[in-house]
C-alpha cells in the first residue's frame, strides 16, 4: 500500500474542490464529444487532447522533414535522383517480401486444404465401418 500523505477530513477543502471538479469535468468531457476515461489515481484521460497532440506531433515531423530536404546541400534534382533511388530499392524489398508472403500463405492454405479433406475421408471411412459392423451384428 502506498503513502498518500496526511489524511483530510471530509469537510476540507481540499477533498470538496476535487470531488468537485472531478465530478464537473467528466461531464464536461462527454458533453464536448471528447471520451475521457477514468484512470486507476482517480484522473480522466482525455483522449481527444492526446489524439491532437498525435496529430501535431505528426505534422511536426512532416514540417521538419520537408524543411531538411529544403535545406540540403544537394541541388533538387539530385535530392529527387537519391529519393528515386531508395523508393525503387524499396519498392524492389517490398514486392519480395509480399512475393515470399503470398507464396506462404498459398502453401499454408493447400496444406490446410489436403489435412480437411484427409479428415473428411477418414471419418466417411469411419462411418463405413460402422455400419458394416452394425449390419453384421444384426444379422448375426
């Protein structure tokens, strides 16, 4: 168990402010469309704050990326000759990859589809044998 400081009554100050506001701001959360979570210390999470700092944190890196390129020592047309180049190469690892994917997935599917129809003539097989039994055991 953890120490969580000098206990309050119930009647300060301190415990009504927050029991307050905590009780006002998930209201307030819901209202504005936003899905603020509770957390296990008793705080919301407000997940339309954290998509938006994603969403800048993205357009930040964009931003500066662009403006490195910008700000090469390489004139633009041999930027665009060495970005060609590592698209191409990996456009080329890419289709190897996927390549080598499909044709394991295309094994792994043609297994699957000879172990089914193995059961199936199994048990067709299984079926046949007993009938036969049964037919023998009322005959007899």
């Amino acid at each position: 168990m953890s120490y969580a400081g000098p206990s309050r009554g119930a009647g300060s100050a301190r415990t009504a402010r927050s029991s307050r506001t905590a009780s006002t701001g998930s209201r307030t959360a819901a209202g504005r469309g936003g899905s603020a979570a509770p957390s296990s210390n008793g705080l919301e999470t407000d997940w339309g704050q954290i998509a938006l700092f994603g969403a800048g944190l993205a357009l930040g890196i964009t931003l500066g990326a662009g403006a490195a390129l910008l700000a090469a020592p390489r004139t633009g047309q041999e930027t665009r000759a060495v970005l060609r180049g590592r698209v191409s190469r990996l456009r080329r690892t890419a289709g190897r990859k996927g390549h080598d994917a499909w044709d394991d997935l295309r094994d792994e599917l043609a297994g699957v589809k000879h172990a089914i129809r193995r059961r199936k003539l199994k048990r067709a097989a299984d079926r046949e044998r007993r009938r036969e039994l049964d037919l023998e055991a009322a005959l007899e």
